[in-house]
C-alpha cells in the first residue's frame, strides 16, 4: 500500500501555474480561490483531483470533494497533508 | 449555389480590368464549377461562378432586365420564386429565364429595397444599375449566404469568399488582432467583422448601397420576435400542429431543384423531422448522408441506421477516423477563411465530398432547430440560473443544474465541487447577456496563448462592451429566452454554425445546403410562442417534440440531445498528424505569426502529448492555435499567386467601350 506524501506548497502552487495559468502566477496568493478569481474552470477541477490523487496517493473520499479542502493553494496543501498525517507508517 | 464577386468604381471611373474580376472568379471555382460568367463597364464589373440547381440550360449570370438596364449575379435561392414570378408576371414584366435569378432583379425593379421583405430564401447578390450607376447588395435574414468587401482607392471589391478578394495583390493581408479576440471569446469575429484588417463582411440582414461616391449599409430584417404581450394563448397542442404545418411547407418549398436533393441524419431529433417530412410527403426514396466516428464516445450511428430503416430512406453513411479529421483541418481552415475553436466542422466537409460522389448537388438539413425552438442548454442553463438567483441559497435550486449536464456530474462525487462554478454570476441578472456571460467568460480563458504583442494590441478592447451596445432596441421588449436565442443566433449561429459549419464546410466540396427551421414563416410564428411552452420545466424544444410524435418514433423525438462534437487531440496528435501539428506549433513557426507566446504553447503542447485529461478550455485551445496558425499560413505567408486561368467564361458581357 503506497504512503500518503506530504506536500510543500510550492508543488501545488507550480501545478496550478503551469496547468492553468499559462506559467504566469501574477496574483496567485496562497489563499486565492480557484472558482471565485475564475482562474480554474469547471473541468479544471478534474484535473486538481487527480493531480492530488497521484501526489497523495490516496484515493480521495467522497465527503472530502468540497471546496473547504480544494480551492486554494493553501486548502489543498492543508488537506494534502491532514491525510499524511492519518496514513499508516512507511513500511 | 454560385460564387459571386465584383469590382464597383464608385468614385471615378476607368474600365474594369477583365483579367482582374476572371480571377477573383476563378477564386470561387470550388463554389460554382459548372460555368462561369462577367459583365463589364467603364465602372462596375459583376462575377459568377455556376453551381447549376435552377434552369440548368438557360440560366447562366451575370441575368439582366427587359431593357438591360439591370445585371445581377446572385448566389443562393429564392424558395417561393415560381409565387412570386407569377405576381410579377400578371404586372407585365418579362422573363427570359426559368430561374429565381430573374425574379430578384424584376422585384427589384419593382420594389427597388422593399423586394427583400418578400424574398424567401437564403442569397447573397449585387445589383448593378447600369442606367444609374448605383448597386444594390443584399444579405439573407441569418447569413446562411456569404458576402465579403473592402474598399480600395475608391472601389469596392466584393466576392463570396475573402480569398477572391485577396486575389488582387494590391489589397493587404493581414490578421486583424480584436478579430482575434472575438474568436477567442466568441468563436467567431462579431457580424461585419473579419479575421482579416480592413476586409468587411455584410451582416446578415443588412444590405448596401453603392451611390456615386457614397457606400451605405443598413439591416432590413430583426429577429420577429414578440413581446410577452403579443405572444399565443392558444393550448400547446394547436400550437405545435401549427409548427407541424409551417415546417412541412419550408420543407416543401426547399425540395424545388431541377436536380435530386438530399438530406443530412445525424440520429437526433431535428435532421430526423426534417427527412421524416421529406419522405413521408415529398419523396419516398430520399437519399440521407450521416456522420459516424471510430470514436464511440462521439457516435450517433445507431439512431442513425433506426430512422434511415424506419422511413426507408436510401442511407449512406460514413466513418470517420481521428486521423482523417486532423488531416483536414488545413482545408477547412482555407474554405472556412477564420480559426475554429473545434474540430467539428471537419467531419461534415468530408462528408459532402460522399454527398458529390452520389452526385447529388443539395441537402435539406436540421441546423436551426436548436436555435429557434430552444434546445441547448445554454438556454435552460439561462433559466435555471435565473430561477437559483432569486433564493442563492437554495440547494434544490442549486441542484437543477446538475441535471442539465450529466456529463460534467456524471461522477456525483463532483457536486459539490462543480456548483460553484455555475454560481459564479448569478447577481448579474440585470446583465442583457446574462445567458452567455459564463460560456464566453470560458472561452476568454484561451486568449491566455496570445502572445505579447497580441494581448497588447487588444488590451483596451472589450468584446462584451460591444456586443451590449450593438443590442437592437427592441431586445429589452423580448422574454429572457428570446434574448438569449437573440445572443445565440446572431453570433454563434450566423458567424460560427452557418458559416465554419455550413455553407463552406459544403461549398468546399460544391454541395448546397437548405435549412427548412430557418424558414422566415417558421421564424415568424416560432416567435410568437410563450417561453414556458419552447421549455416546459426543463425539458428543451418541448414543442417541436410534440409536434413530432406521431412522425417520429418516441425514441428519437424524445430522446435527449447529443451535442455534435469531434474528437480533438486525438486528432491532432494521433497517428501521423503529430508530426505536422509540432512542426505547426514549434517555436520559429509560433514567432513568425506573431499570435501566439511558443513557451505557453509548448506547456499546452507537452501536458496533451503527456496524456493528461484534456479539459474543455485545451481541447478549445489547441484547436484556436493550430487553426489561426493555419490561417496565417494559407492567407497570410504563403497565399497563392498567380494562379493559372480558370475555363474561358461561357457568358462575356463586355460593355467597357459603349459610351455610358
């Protein structure tokens, strides 16, 4: 069974500068909402999951699809990590 | 269907160079390649290029009046021309044709203006007086017919297609960068505008006067909509007999060929009524083309084959592969003369290619319905945003929306994630393009790739802005649906589906297409029915549905829709089109065009060959810049020069030395 990574913001931050934004992260704060500024759109949001999916290596929950753990780079970084901290040890 | 093109000195005059008007007729030789035709004078010269479907003896243009005053070319249809030649005949005019052609001109002679309120049909013509020396250029209600010009030193050029009008090396070419910007946000440049500087195209609904040095455009036709006030208070089941009524007339009066006519079956609703009316009334054994894909997820072929074996109609129908669409979009991109935001128009390019090799000529198709009767979801999208706005709070309400996109919440996981996005907006309600502001605020995303000097040219340019002051006065008197059917129709539709999709995805291989929905009598009474009834509750084009039943079986009419789409990437980077879609695409290629940043569109590059989930806004994206890149190549860098002569013309009027 794979560990669930930590991750360090600036990981998400690129993925968002780089998947979405053109490489321009001009006005990207880390608690920007993706949906309110309009810089992801809907199908976008597939994208954010299963790029968490692969960096976390876990698949995510369904309760856990909500804007409180996916519309910020400080969101995702903060639900990223709360599921580390609840995975098993690293064999 | 013809090409048309012409040359009015209207300031001045020296006689018209014949080399010059052959070759921008020779530009629209795919558009007319049974014969071609010119008049000449010390001012004006007229162009035409013969598709023959009317008089197929007798009516080759430019066509005159009694006393040759007159000279028209004219590409299009007139439907209702045997009713309205025989008025014209009881008024003593006189006719040396069979052909619709004429009856224009002595309409006009007639009505001079006015005639256009009586033509039913879709054209694009000029009218050179000769006597007066003035010309008189028309363009149908919805634009179904295409008409460009530029002015010159004093003379207009104008032609069917802008590549006729570039055949003359003194006009410049190059890409109009707010066209640009309406493309990326539109999918097609505002009425009036085209992708290219100072190139002009005649609105639909608008017509021109060229009078002694002066050039004047006005509209003559606004969508007939009425206001709730005047709308029908008759029960739904009278109202849809009426549709019923209406549609089998416009079918009626577009079977008038002298050659066989066709029909497009996609499997969905509006191309099934319309050959279920060809066949049950007019011609049993109709032959019916239809678009299959080696890509399931895009394929209708089922329903296809079940209306085809349900109305015995003679089918034909054809695959096409992921590596067949992208190797054909350079063709497109050269017929459709703009970029395209998807790949769809290719399919039905290739498909008139089969639709010639039956030897047929003309094909009745379903385009319109959608439009008119209320059936995409951007209208019910309208609605229900509309409905959530008044209590935002409201889950129910939020929840509708879901149901209008099963394949964005097809995983219901998503819900939660994906209602925000739909929320976004709802307090502009007072907003006139309310409707639209989420789908172009979409699409505004992919002018992301513009480059620098792009984005710099257009930075103080506002697309909305535009659209909201070019709004007819009567738009505030319309319900919401019709407002939004307004937005749809007057941009997406006449600008990107009847153009791109239409008439020059089949123009590119000769064949002509008539939309019965667009028909103005269909129009008219479609206007004049209440919202509540175009959608009830959620359920799109409820009306023409009913209207149906009976016709169709219950599996098609009430089936729900299936956008017509074509796979993207697939296409582009499948198979050997990669090869040609990098070398499009690298760095050198990028800069030379000068519309696109290469290090944003290497990122797009590498996340869609890396087989990431493409999203709506790269497949809109990818297809954006390869098509724009494309047209800078086949317009702009590498635009054909002298081209060899077409045939000698089967019909020369050369006046340059009569005194006039």
């Amino acid at each position: 069974m794979p560990d669930n990574q930590t991750i360090d913001p600036s990981t998400i931050r690129e993925f968002i500068v780089e998947t979405f934004l053109f490489g321009d992260d001009t006005g990207l704060a880390e608690d920007t909402s993706f949906m309110e500024s309009g810089l992801i759109d809907s199908t976008g949001i597939l994208e954010v999951v299963d790029f968490i999916e692969r960096t976390s290596g876990a698949r995510i929950q369904d309760d856990h699809l909500v804007p409180e753990n996916l519309d910020s780079i400080e969101r995702i970084t903060r639900f990223i990590n709360s599921l580390a901290a609840e995975a098993p040890a690293v064999e | 269907m013809c090409g048309i093109a012409g040359i009015v000195q209207y300031r001045g005059r020296k006689p018209v160079s014949r080399q010059r008007l052959a070759a921008m007729v020779d530009a629209l030789h795919h558009r007319g390649p049974d014969e071609t035709g010119l008049y000449l004078d010390n001012r004006a010269g007229l162009g035409h290029a013969r598709l023959s479907i009317i008089d197929l003896s007798s009516g080759t243009q430019p066509i005159h009046n009694e006393d040759q005053t007159l000279w028209i070319t004219f590409n299009g249809e007139i439907f209702n021309y045997p009713e309205l030649r025989k008025n014209l005949e009881a008024r003593g005019h006189r006719f040396y044709t069979t052909t619709d052609t004429e009856v224009i001109l002595h309409l006009y002679e007639e009505k001079g203006e006015a005639c256009l309120d009586d033509l039913n049909g879709q054209f694009a013509f000029a009218i050179w007086n000769a006597e007066k020396q003035t010309c008189f250029l028309a363009r149908d209600r919805f634009g179904i017919r295409p008409l460009y010009y530029t002015v010159l030193d004093g003379t207009l050029l104008f032609a069917s297609e802008i590549k006729s009008i570039f055949t003359c090396p003194a006009v410049p070419r190059e890409i109009d960068p707010v066209a640009m910007d309406q493309v990326f946000t539109f999918w097609a440049p505002l009425p009036g505008r085209t992708p290219f500087k100072n190139i002009r195209e005649l609105p639909a609904g608008h017509c021109m006067v060229v009078d002694d040095g002066r050039l004047e455009t006005r509209r003559y036709w606004q969508m007939p909509f009425r206001p709730k006030a005047d709308q029908l208070d008759w029960a739904p089941r009278r109202i849809a007999e009426e549709i019923q009524a209406r549609l089998k007339e416009a079918v009626r009066i577009r079977l008038r060929a002298d050659v066989p006519v066709g029909t497009y079956l996609s499997g969905g609703l509006d191309s099934s009524g319309i050959t279920a009316l060809v066949a049950r009334n007019f011609q049993k054994d109709v032959k019916t083309f239809g678009i299959c894909f080696e890509n399931a997820a895009f394929d209708e072929g089922i329903y296809q084959r079940r209306m085809a074996e349900f109305l015995g109609t003679d089918h034909v129908e054809q695959v096409m592969s992921n590596t067949q669409i992208g190797s054909a979009l350079p063709d497109i991109v050269w017929f459709a003369e703009k970029p395209l935001l998807r790949t769809a128009p290719v399919p039905l390019f290739l498909l008139s290619k089969t639709v010639r090799e039956h030897n047929l000529k003309v094909v009745l198709t379903g385009e319109g319905s959608d439009e008119v009767f209320g059936g995409y979801n951007i209208f019910r999208e309208a609605c229900v945003r509309r409905f959530w706005a008044r209590f935002p709070d409201s889950e129910k309400r939020a929840n509708l929306i879901s149901h209008l996109y099963p394949y964005i919440f097809n995983d219901p996981r998503l819900k939660r994630m994906m209602l925000p996005f739909f929320a976004k907006g709802l307090d502009q309600t007072d907003d006139p393009l309310f409707s639209h502001l989420i789908r172009w605020g979409n699409t505004a995303r992919i002018k992301g790739y513009f480059s620098d000097d792009l984005a710099a040219a257009v930075s103080g340019y506002d697309g909305l802005e535009e659209v909201r002051e070019g709004l007819p006065a009567e738009f505030s008197e319309w319900d919401h649906l019709q407002q939004a059917q307004h937005l749809e129709m007057s941009i997406f539709m006449s600008c990107y589906l009847l153009s791109s999709q239409g008439d020059r995805t089949a123009m590119g291989h000769s064949v002509e297409v008539r939309m019965p929905y667009l028909d103005p009598d269909v129009l008219e009474f479609a206007g004049r029915i209440p919202a509540n009834w175009k959608i009830l509750g959620l359920k799109e084009k409820y009306l023409l549905k009913q209207s149906f039943r009976g016709t169709l079986p219950d599996d098609i009419a009430l089936r729900p829709k299936h956008p017509y789409r074509a796979p993207i990437v697939e296409s582009l980077f499948g198979g050997d089109n990669r090869e040609a879609t990098l070398a499009l695409l690298n760095e050198a290629a990028l800069r030379e065009a000068g519309l696109f940043d290469p290090a944003r569109v290497g990122r797009l590059i590498k996340k869609l060959i890396g087989g990431a989930h493409p999203g709506e806004t790269d497949g809109m994206a990818l297809t954006g810049i390869v098509t724009a890149q494309w047209l800078h190549e086949r317009f702009i860098r590498n635009f054909p020069k002298n081209e060899p002569p077409g045939p000698e013309p089967g019909l020369v009027i050369d006046r340059r030395n009569e005194m006039n």
